[in-house]
C-alpha cells in the first residue's frame, strides 16, 4: 500500500467519526484508532517502520513571544534524518515554512512526522538523534 492510499485512507478516517477502523488490501494492513475526543494515532502495518501521517507538534508558547517551543507529541525515538546516511531535515539557522518535516519519532515501529507549526527560523534542535523522547519534551525551537 503507498503512502498516498494511506494518507487517503486517514482522510477519510479524519471525517468519518469512527472509533477505529482496519482495512486489509493483500499483504497489507492498516488500522487506524482514535482515542476519545482526538485525530487517529496509529498506524499499524503488517511489518517494519513505515512513514505515518503527520502528527502535529504541540507548539508551547515559550517566554519569548517571538519563539514558538516544538515539544514530542507522543513518546518514541527521535531522528533528525529520513535514514542514517541522509542529510538532517533541518540545521540551526535554517529557514523552515509551516509543515515542513523537523525531525521524526518513532513508536510502535511507525514514524511519526513533527512538522513546523508556521514559518519561522530554527534556533535550537533540543533533542539528539537517535535518542527517546517522551511526551511532552523539547524537540526544536522556532523564531
């Protein structure tokens, strides 16, 4: 299954108003569960890491107005890069435009995408490759 029949699969989740929902195509497996009162939050393959859909990071409005605090959604194992020999998603200094990918987590054997809440310029990446994360930490700040 490619990643454009998943992400049109969690659309339609996203609207549907179900709890959960499982869907077999194949080899293939998706399910997808909402707790009460969010968007899903898992999705579960047959097998391996795959790419899920973008999670939203939780921006925490630090002292400095100016600067928006990316903190981990969800607990899991941070990556700053798509895979070990590729370049990092972002650099200090880097300009970045609201949802471009900051950094992954991974839990459960899925990567979850943090994307940039809006435009802005990286000032500290808070969170080293390769490392857990728990819920709630600080990942990247924005100005």
């Amino acid at each position: 299954m490619d990643m454009d029949r998943i992400r049109q699969i969690i659309d339609w989740f996203a609207d549907a108003g179900l709890a959960s929902f499982e869907l077999a195509e194949g080899d293939d497996r998706i399910r997808l569960e909402r707790p009460e009162g969010s968007g899903p939050v898992a999705v579960a393959p047959g097998a391996g890491p795959v790419a899920s859909p973008v999670v939203p990071a939780a921006p925490v409005v630090p002292a400095d107005p100016s600067e928006t605090r990316i903190d981990a959604p969800l607990y899991g194992v941070c990556y700053l890069a798509p895979s070990p020999d590729a370049p990092a998603f972002i650099t200090v200094g880097q300009a970045v435009k609201a949802g471009d990918t900051l950094c992954l987590v991974e839990a459960m054997k899925v990567l979850n995408a943090i994307t940039a809440p809006r435009d802005g310029t990286v000032t500290e990446i808070a969170a080293p490759d390769g490392v857990e994360v728990e819920q709630g930490q600080h990942l990247v700040t924005l100005r």
